[in-house]
C-alpha cells in the first residue's frame, strides 16, 4: 500500500561531508512524510522528535485528519456528514470493513452484535472482586483482557474470524461498561435485549430497573449514536498508537485493546470531557462568574487553565465540536433540559471566540467541551464519561489493530532513545566504594 505513494523527488540530508538522499512520501490526501527508515543504517544517525509529533510511524487508510484546515474523514467520508446520516453500528461496520454496510451488511453485523450482546456467567463474578469505588476504567480494562481467556480461538489464527471478533468486542465492551455500573451503585443486573438498536440497549441496560422501568427516548437515543460516531477515530492518538505498538509484539486483540483503554484513562486524553464538567462545577460553585475564570486563564501566573479549549493537533475549530454543539441544544431543547453548566459553556465559547489571546493561540472548542453536557444530561455519571469515550473508540481500534496485522510493512515498535546517562565506566566491588560522605 506504501510503496505506490513513494515519489521519485526526493530529499537531502547533510551531515558533515555526506549527503544522504532520502524518499519522500506523499499520502493521498497531501501529506508529505520524508521516509528515515533507512538513516541510522547509512548514517548511524537517528532523528529526534518528543512526542512523535513529526513522526508518521504507519501508513494507514481508516482515518484522515488535517488539524491546520479542521478536516476529519472516516475512510473517506466527512465525520460531519456521517454523524448526520448514520448510526453508530453503521460506522462501526465502515472502520472495521472498509466501505459502508448495505442493507443486508448491517442487517447482518447487527445481527451479530445482538447475538454476542451477552457476557459468559462466569465473568459476572469478576466484578465483585473490585473494591467498591473502584475505577470504572480500571474495571473496563481487566475485564477486556479477560475476554481472551474465554475465547482463546484468536490465538491461533488471530485474523480467522475477524469480522466476528470484532462485533463480539465491540458488543460485550457495551455490556461490560453497563454492568460496571450497575454493579458500582449496587443494583442488579439489566441484560441485553434482542429488539434493541445498539445505543437503545446500551441505554436500557444502563437505567432500567424492576423498580423503574426505563423509557426508551428516541432523540436521547439519536444523540448517544452521533456522540459515538464522533469519538470513533481520531488517527495517530496516544491510546489508537498504545494499540498499535502493543499489537505490533503480535499480541491478542482483547490485551490490545485493554491497553488502549488504560492510554485512555489518561486525564489529558479520555479523561478531558470529565474534566470540562468538573471545571463548569467550580465555576457554578463558586457563584457562576465565568469571566473571573477566563482571566485567569489569561494570567500566565495562573497555572488555571480552561479545559476543553484547544486541540494538540487542531489549530483551527475542531469539526467535531460544532456538531456536538448542535447535538447538545437540540437533546436539551426537546427534553426540556434547563442546566445552568450549559449556560456558562455557552457564556464561556461565545467570549473565547472573539477574545484575540484565543484566537491568537488557536484556542478553539474542542469535542470534550460539549460531550459531557450531553452525557450529564442522559444521566451518566461523571466517572463514567471515560468508558463512554472507549466505547465510541473501540471501532477505530479495532480497525487499526486489523490494519497493523495485515500491513507488508509491519515491525514491531521499538523507538529508539537519545541517552544522556553517565558513561561507561569500570564496575567497583561493594568493598571497595566510598561513600558520599568520605
């Protein structure tokens, strides 16, 4: 797949009296990659780049992100308009298999997230074994890798059955994270129905109770599948790349993706809708003044800084976030949701986007601004929003853990390093070292 977007221009590097030539690569949508992967070899050179934030470690086809111009794609298709049109078992079939479903497609790839809905007996046990508050990401995790041990089949031919496993993992990982809380709050267990869409389910299983029959809502529903659909990728992340690098070593599906979800639990990835919330609190708590909290995220003395504004890839408005700004006043506005933390997010855009140090430091809404309103307002809790974020994410690691394994260019992750430790030096006996006080 890489090799037909290898050009014949290529690059020059200069080191002392040697110049290396070096080709250069150039995606289907633009993107220019200088390809290194012969440097060290010739040069004994390596490159240096903390964070990988100029390093292209894979080609890929799933995802395409352009943060200068606010342009995310999912195969192909605008996020924005597959967010308007899909649901999100739809997207889920499009990472996983390349192209749209058909109506027979999803027919049947909901079929199959029906059937593998159900979790084995045994692992219902697992959960009492937590302490109680335990994480809910934490929970989600174990219980993924746990998966492998029930379905052991993927280890000898991982790829055999793909499309199964990956409506299996992407349909017990719902489950899972529903149990998860019902077993946190102590109240029984809501299993899955089979005349359910997937978010209905997922809803249901959530808040349904013997005491308190859940009622399915229809736009609560549509709101659940585009939030889903908008976190289902995001190329190169911290927790998409943890999956990759995991899965290069040749690791199971199931212990991959866990590992994914532990990179997710990060307060600085999965965790930033939680903290939006968090923040809206304190600003309400502490009497509703939003404009003192602006200056003081003004103030480089203040290390307070506004969460859910600005994007480590995004340098213009995320495309995400003006659909999950509509989302949110249209699921509020039918459901007759009066939240003063919505008030203040809506005070707090409105100044940011015209005040010149936002604009000028590219500090834009992101996704996270608005996701946890909306979850807010469904009724999940805050500690949950996390494991809201992997469920809409399982898809896009699903789909690069498949491409990874597949890829003629695969190696497993090995990063190089640049050390600055002592050098060499010669080993002393323990009875002959002085110590620092001599």
């Amino acid at each position: 797949m890489l090799d037909q977007y290898i050009q014949d221009k290529i690059a020059e590097l200069k080191i002392e009296d040697t110049v290396y030539k070096l080709p250069i690569i150039i995606g289907s949508e633009g993107e220019r990659a200088i390809d290194i992967r012969a440097l060290r070899s010739q040069s004994g050179h390596i490159t240096f780049d903390s964070g990988f934030m100029n390093t292209g470690s894979c080609s890929s086809d799933i995802t395409f992100l352009d943060g200068e111009k606010g342009i995310l794609s999912y195969r192909g298709y605008p996020v924005e308009d597959l967010a308007k049109h899909c649901t999100f078992a739809e997207v889920a079939y499009l990472l996983v298999h390349g192209s749209l479903p058909t109506i027979e497609e999803l027919k049947h790839f909901s079929e199959l997230l029906g059937r593998f809905a159900l979790i084995h007996e045994d692992m219902i046990h697992f959960f009492d074994g937590f302490p109680a508050g335990a994480p809910p990401m934490a929970i989600l995790s174990s219980m993924v890798n746990s998966l492998m041990t029930f379905y052991p089949e993927m280890t000898e031919n991982p790829l055999e059955n793909i499309d199964e496993n990956a409506a299996r993992l992407i349909s017990k990982v719902r489950t899972i994270a529903a149990f998860s809380f019902k077993k946190s709050i102590g109240h029984p267990l809501v299993y899955p129905r089979h005349d359910l869409s997937y978010c209905a389910n997922f809803l249901n299983m959530m808040f349904d109770s013997p005491v308190k029959p859940y009622e399915i809502n229809n736009i609560v529903v549509k709101a659940l599948n585009k939030v889903l659909i908008l976190h289902a990728d995001h190329e190169q992340n911290c927790s998409t790349s943890t999956v990759r690098l995991v899965g290069s070593a040749r690791v199971n599906l199931y212990a991959s993706i866990s590992a994914g979800i532990s990179a997710l639990w990060g307060p600085l990835h999965g965790g930033a809708n939680q903290a939006v919330v968090e923040m809206l609190e304190e600003i309400y708590n502490g009497g509703g003044d939003y404009k003192k909290f602006i200056a003081r995220a003004k103030d480089s003395d203040d290390p307070f800084r506004l969460v859910g504004f600005g994007h480590r890839v995004y340098k213009t408005y995320d495309p995400r976030s003006q659909v999950i700004k509509g989302i949110c006043d249209e699921m509020l506005d039918a459901l007759k949701v009066n939240d003063p933390l919505l008030d203040i997010a809506k005070e707090i855009e409105e100044v940011a986007l015209k005040d010149g140090y936002f604009i000028d430091r590219h500090l834009y809404p992101n996704v996270d601004f608005y996701s946890g309103i909306i979850y807010r307002a469904i009724g999940i809790p805050t500690n949950m929003f996390t494991v809201m974020f992997a469920l809409g994410r399982l898809p896009g690691w699903i789909s690069h853990w498949k491409e990874m394994w597949v890829d003629p260019n695969w190696r497993i992750g090995r990063p190089r390093q640049v050390y600055v430790g002592p050098k060499r030096r010669p080993f002393v006996p323990i009875h002959e070292r002085k110590g620092d006080e001599e």
